[in-house]
C-alpha cells in the first residue's frame, strides 16, 4: 500500500508541475501558431503558370558601309527589350568589336563594328549573345524564367557561370571583293 500511495503522489506531483509550468496564456500563445500554419498547408497551393519554351531563332545580315565600317542588323524571337550583345571577331587577328543593343518588334541592330579606317579584308565572325536571365528586363524574365529555363533549342546552352542557359548563334562571312574559296558556308560582303 505504501508503494500505491507513493506512486500516486508521485504521478500528482507530476501533474501538479507540468499544469503549473504552462498557464492558459502560453497555451494559447504555443496552439495558435500552429493551429495558422495548419491553416495555411491546408490551404491549396495555386496552379504554377505554365510557360511554353521559346525555340530560340536568330539570323543576321551584315553591310559594310562606305568607311568600311560593319553594320549588323538581326530578326529573332525573342522577347522585346532582350538585352543581346553583339560581338565580331577577325578570324587572323582575333581582335573584337562588341555591342550591347535590345530587341525591338523581333529585330535588333549593331555597329558600326571596325576601326576609323575599316574592317580590313578577312574572314570575320559575327556573333549574337542573349544573356543570362538576371540581366535581363523583369518583363524578358517572365517570357524565359528566371534562369533561362524556358529556352529551347540548339542555340540554347548552360551558362559558363553557372547561372542558367543562354542562347548564342555565330555565322562566319568574309570580307572583301575578291572572295576566298572555303568550303563553309560563309556570306561574303563586298565593297560597294
């Protein structure tokens, strides 16, 4: 009997201490907050936005002009105020000439592209690069996410810093009057 009784006590004690520990203000303060973030994962998420992938398309064509300076004018399909940097590169010297400019009604221009006496003749590359998502226009992010993901295509890769994918296209054309023979495909640009 002595041990019933001291089991009791010890159980009444228990109870006495945890109900004494928390009043009704703490134990309204410790339900509540659970009881509103039960709320809220009961709640439905909404629908994530479904964004169809832009089979990115580029094309270019470039002019010299009387100084012999280059021009490079574009269409694509990329949204208006991408932000796309235009670079040319002489294939002998590997100097390059680059620009910034936006797209505007699917079409962008560049240039001029050279040095004040001209683009000598040569074979040049002429490159269009769509940066990474987050230096792009929040209104070109909502089009190809946040980090490119809604691009598609076989202009499309990862990003060198790891910061998405990114669309780039090159073509190779030559400059000159008399042109080379190649076996690539290359536009040749004669003086006017």
């Amino acid at each position: 009997m002595g041990k019933t009784l001291g089991y009791v006590g010890v159980a009444l004690v228990g109870t006495l201490l945890l109900s004494g520990c928390s009043g009704p203000e703490e134990e309204v303060a410790q339900t509540q907050p659970h009881s509103v973030a039960e709320e809220r994962a009961s709640e439905p998420e909404p629908p994530a936005q479904q964004v169809e992938p832009l089979d990115v398309a580029i094309s270019t064509s470039a002019s010299l002009r009387a100084d012999r300076r280059l021009m490079v004018e574009g269409n694509t399909n990329l949204p208006d105020n991408a932000q796309v940097q235009v670079i040319i590169e002489r294939e002998l010297s590997r100097v390059r000439w680059q620009a910034r400019t936006s797209v505007v009604n699917g079409q962008f221009e560049a240039g001029p592209f050279g040095s004040g006496s001209g683009l000598p003749d040569g074979g040049y590359v002429v490159t269009v690069q769509l940066g990474e998502a987050t230096v792009q226009p929040l209104s070109v992010q909502a089009r190809i996410g946040t980090q490119g993901e809604h691009l598609a295509g076989e202009l499309v890769s990862q990003s060198r810093h790891g910061l998405g994918q990114v669309a780039t296209y090159s073509r190779r054309f030559l400059v000159g009057s008399e042109p080379r023979r190649t076996r690539d495909q290359v536009d040749v640009i004669e003086d006017n």
